[in-house]
C-alpha cells in the first residue's frame, strides 16, 4: 500500500514539474519578447540621453538622475522613465511654472476670443500645446518602462518556476525510490514471514 501511494504521489510530482517547465518556458518566451518589443521601439526613436550642457541646466536632482545614462542611446525601461520624469518633465515644469497641462489649458479655453487672439493667449496656446506634446511622450515612454518592468518579472518568474521545476522532478525521483525500496521492505517482510 506504501509504495502505491508514494508512486501517485511521485507521478503527481513529475506532471507539477512538468506544468512548471512548461510555465518557466512559457514565462522566459515573455519576457524575451517584451525585452526585445521595448529595445526596439524605443531604439527607433533614435533619442540620446542628455549630457554635458543639457545636463546642467536641470535641477540637480534631474540630473543625478540622468548622469548614469548620459549620452547613451534611450533604448531600455529604466532610461526611458528617467528620460520622461527627469528630463521632459523637468523642461516641461520650467516652462509652465510648474502648471499641469490641465491648469494651462484651463487658462487658455477661459480666455475670450479677443484674449486668445493676443499675444499673451497664443503663448498660452503655445505652451498648451508644448504641455500636451510633452505629456503624450512621457506617456508613451513610461508604457515602455512598464512593459520593460513586465518583461523583467516575467524572466524572474521564469527563473523561479524552472527552479521549482527542477526541485520537483528530485521529489519526484526521491518518491520512486522510496516506493522501490518500501516494495522490497514488504516482500522481505513477507518471506521473513512465510520461513517463520
């Protein structure tokens, strides 16, 4: 009776691990092609990261942020989220005062048409627009860095499920020869018991 439990539970092991090979593959093909979706589509963009003067001029705490990256092509996640919250965001703060696009362009559509027409409502409009701009690229930078972050977690779970894979295929193991060894205990017992 031992040795057909352990068996069941040693075949229920080898279909786990089996699951979760298949996961640990499944999860690796992920992350490979979210790896190479971000590098490419950010490296299509053809954007440098900044250095020297362009460094400078930001707040210190930007251009910490940066330094790491400078003057290299922004073709990974973590780049592109610098890129968008220390850079674009940074030029786009200093142009607005620190004014959210929502705030300017609330500005501007409560001008009248007159206001508008000046020379002060077409800078609003000008910076409406750089605010605008500028948020839907740091929007579509940070969807990089997201998928980038995805695409990592999932060659962790890849590398955690291949792990667990491979422990269970030992269990496994380890259960049929238990279950070899439980069948010669019986029949020792049994002929121990018959020459008695």
């Amino acid at each position: 009776m031992r040795s057909v439990l352990d068996k069941l539970i040693s075949w229920t092991g080898v279909a786990l691990a089996l699951v979760l090979l298949l996961a640990g593959a499944l999860l690796t093909w992920a992350s490979v092609f979210v790896g190479d979706q971000v590098h490419q589509q950010l490296t299509m963009q053809d954007i440098t990261m900044p250095e020297g003067e362009a460094l400078s001029s930001l707040p210190a705490e930007d251009a910490a942020a940066l330094e790491q990256y400078a003057g290299s092509a922004l073709d990974t996640g973590p780049e592109a989220k610098a890129f968008a919250d220390h850079y674009i965001l940074a030029h786009m703060n200093a142009s607005s005062d620190g004014r959210t696009y929502e705030e300017v362009s609330g500005e501007y559509i409560a001008l009248s048409d007159e206001e508008k027409a000046s020379d002060e409502g077409q800078a609003l409009a000008g910076l409406r627009q750089t605010l605008f701009m500028g948020n839907t690229l740091r929007g579509l930078l940070l969807y990089g860095y997201a998928f980038a972050t995805i695409g990592t977690i999932a060659g962790i779970a890849a590398a955690v499920a291949f792990a667990g894979g491979v422990v269970m295929l030992l269990l496994a193991a380890l259960g049929f020869r238990h279950s070899r060894s439980a069948v010669a205990d019986t029949d020792e017992r049994e002929l121990v018991t018959a020459t008695a």
